[in-house]
C-alpha cells in the first residue's frame, strides 16, 4: 500500500505539472526517461527514440541505467515483489516525480515500464515476454512476429541517427582523418562484430571478412573500418596489419579530432557499408544511409535472422551475390522517425501534447 502511496503521489505532482504545461507555451516541453541496463546497444536505442520525438516537439531526455540485484534477477517476475526496492546503490533511481514518457530496452526494464504504465506513457522496445497492455507501446523487429492493439513493429531496431547528423559527423571526420588519407574517395565502411548468442567465430568467418574487405579495395574503395566490444582481440590484431594503410584505415578507439567516436562519420562518408551479419543495430544504421549494404557471413543465425535479412532484401538494402561495383538505390530505413511519429500521436490524444505541437 505504501508503495502504490507513493507512485500516486509522484503521478499527481506530475499532473500538476502537466496542467501547468498546457497553458504556457514555455512550460509545454515534456520530460522523457531512456532506461536501459547502460549497454550500448541498448542505449542507443532508447536515446534513438527520445532524441527523434525532441527533434519534432520540446522535451527534455534522461538517461537512466538501472541495476538490480544479481541475487532476484533471474527469478520470476512474480517473485520480485516491488522491483523498485530491487535497485542495488550504484542504480540510478527511479523515483517520482514521473516523466511524461518512459521508454525501455532489455528485459531489466519491463517490470518497471508496467509498474509505470498507469503514471505514464510507457514505450518497450524489442520483445518484452509480456502481454502488449502492460504498456503504452511495444515497438519489436519485424522478425520477432509481434502483432496486436498497441504493437508497433519495425525493420531492424531504433538507433540514433538522422539526416543531420550523419552529414555533420562526415564532415568532422573527414577534417579530421590523417591527412595522408583525406579525400581518398570513393570510401567504404567496415563494421565488424563478433560472436553472439546466435552466431559463432571461427577462422572461415575472419577469412571471409579479410576477403570481403579486400575486394572492396580491389573495387576502388578506400576503406574505413572499425570493430565492436565483442570483436575477438585476436583478429583485431590480424587485421590491423593485413592491409597497407593506403587503402585502409583502422579506428584505434582513440578520439579522431574533435569526434570521440568516428562510427556515425565513417556511415556519413561511406558510398557502400561492408557490415557483419549478426548485429541488428549496426544493419539498421548501416540501412539508414541509403547506400549499397553487403552482408559478411558469420557461422549460426537461425530463422529470425533470417527472415530480418529477407526484409531488408525485399527493400532493396541488400542484394544477396552482388558485387562491390554494383550500385543500387532504395529509400533509406527512417524506422525510428516512425516510432517517433507515433508516439507524439499517442501523448497527443492523451492529452499531454497540445495539438500541432
């Protein structure tokens, strides 16, 4: 009883706040929550989603990591109890006063989302494992095969980039390349992963990302690589020496310049991404450019990759056997705008953003 004293509480000052709001234009900028457990892959995704709904109304975005106790977390959902007490110290809070949006990544994330659903909106990402009305809005992979009232499903996962940043990071990148590389053109990126829950590494998987690599140096591109947390060290190493550096360039993890991370530049600057298959994340980015993607194979997958990369062919973002001199065009992957749209519609009828915000 006291904890559902308390959720009402923040939820009343909230509304408070939110009539306040409606009638001053300055005070109509709403507050929204990117929870995610901090990996990056999971934040990126949250983040994606706030920054597009800010880029289209006023509002504020909190990042928020949670942790919980390693001891509960892989009971039962229905054993935790209140999962707000199940927070360790190092967590960031999730106290009131409430956000007027709350959105999610990871199974960390849902029993907090339902908790929220009645103070807030609430938006999961991915598949929750959990009936669709116990949020807002469920926002999973086309391939996961979600359907039902509040799902809205999407071709790859949200991420953060837009046609304004992409060319802004090229040209700081390419400012900022050493200067024995600069203007090399045409330029190709390489995004490496590495092994996963679905998909193995193995000696087969480096040759054959050696390989696709240098036929896109035997096409003409120069390229542009960099590699993941979980690309083995190993084959970092190897890499980094199988090709001279006049025809490709390496990320160090250093700061290039002014540019802490050089991997939306890279994306910018590219006339075709080379990317590992395994990584929904760096697929959808890669798809946002609208530039000729080709896939290299990793041992594994199963049938939602599968059926992820028949989605993506029957968009025209890649073409199974093409070669690296072949061009092709299709309309960029803007999933996340999408989402984004939707959501602002949502708050809209609820009453949180005035109409025509």
């Amino acid at each position: 009883m006291a904890d559902m004293q308390r959720l009402r509480k923040g939820s009343t000052l909230q509304q408070k706040q939110r009539a306040r709001r409606m009638s001053v234009t300055e005070m109509r900028r709403i507050v929204i929550w990117a929870v995610s457990d901090g990996r990056a892959g999971m934040e990126n995704q949250v983040l994606g989603i706030a920054e597009a709904i800010q880029r289209r109304i006023p509002a504020s975005i909190v990042t928020k990591r949670i942790e919980v106790d390693s001891g509960i977390e892989k009971l039962p959902r229905f054993l935790w109890g209140n999962p707000f007490d199940r927070l360790t110290d190092d967590s960031d809070k999730l106290t009131p006063p409430w956000p007027d949006v709350f959105i999610g990544c990871g199974r960390r994330t849902v029993p907090y989302a339902k908790a929220l659903k009645q103070f807030c909106f609430t938006v999961q990402t991915q598949d929750p494992r959990s009936k669709a009305e116990n949020f807002g809005l469920v926002v999973p992979p086309v391939h996961d095969r979600l359907k039902g009232q509040g799902i809205v499903p999407i071709q790859g996962s949200p991420n953060r980039l837009s046609k304004e940043r992409l060319k802004l990071e090229a040209q700081l990148l390419n400012m900022s390349l050493p200067r024995d590389i600069q203007f090399r053109t045409p330029y190709a990126a390489a995004l490496i992963g590495g092994p996963s829950k679905d998909y193995r590494w193995n000696k087969q998987a480096e040759d054959g990302i050696i390989s696709d690599i240098a036929g896109a140096i035997q096409a003409g591109y120069f390229v542009l690589a960099t590699l993941s947390r979980r690309t083995p060290k190993a084959f970092a190493e190897r890499l980094r020496y199988a090709f001279k550096p006049s025809k490709m360039w390496l990320w160090d993890g250093e700061p290039v310049g002014p540019i802490d991370n050089p991997y939306f530049g890279m994306l910018g600057l590219a006339e075709r991404v080379l990317v590992t298959e395994e990584s929904a994340n760096m697929i959808t980015e890669a798809a946002f450019t609208g530039k000729p993607v080709h896939l290299m194979e990793l041992p594994g997958g199963g049938g939602k990759w599968k059926r992820f990369h028949e989605g993506l062919t029957q968009r025209g973002v890649i073409r199974p056997g093409a070669g690296f001199t072949d061009e092709w065009n299709y309309a960029p992957l803007r999933e996340t705008d999408r989402v984004a749209d939707e959501i602002i519609k949502r708050l809209t009828l609820r009453g949180v953003v005035a109409p025509g915000a």
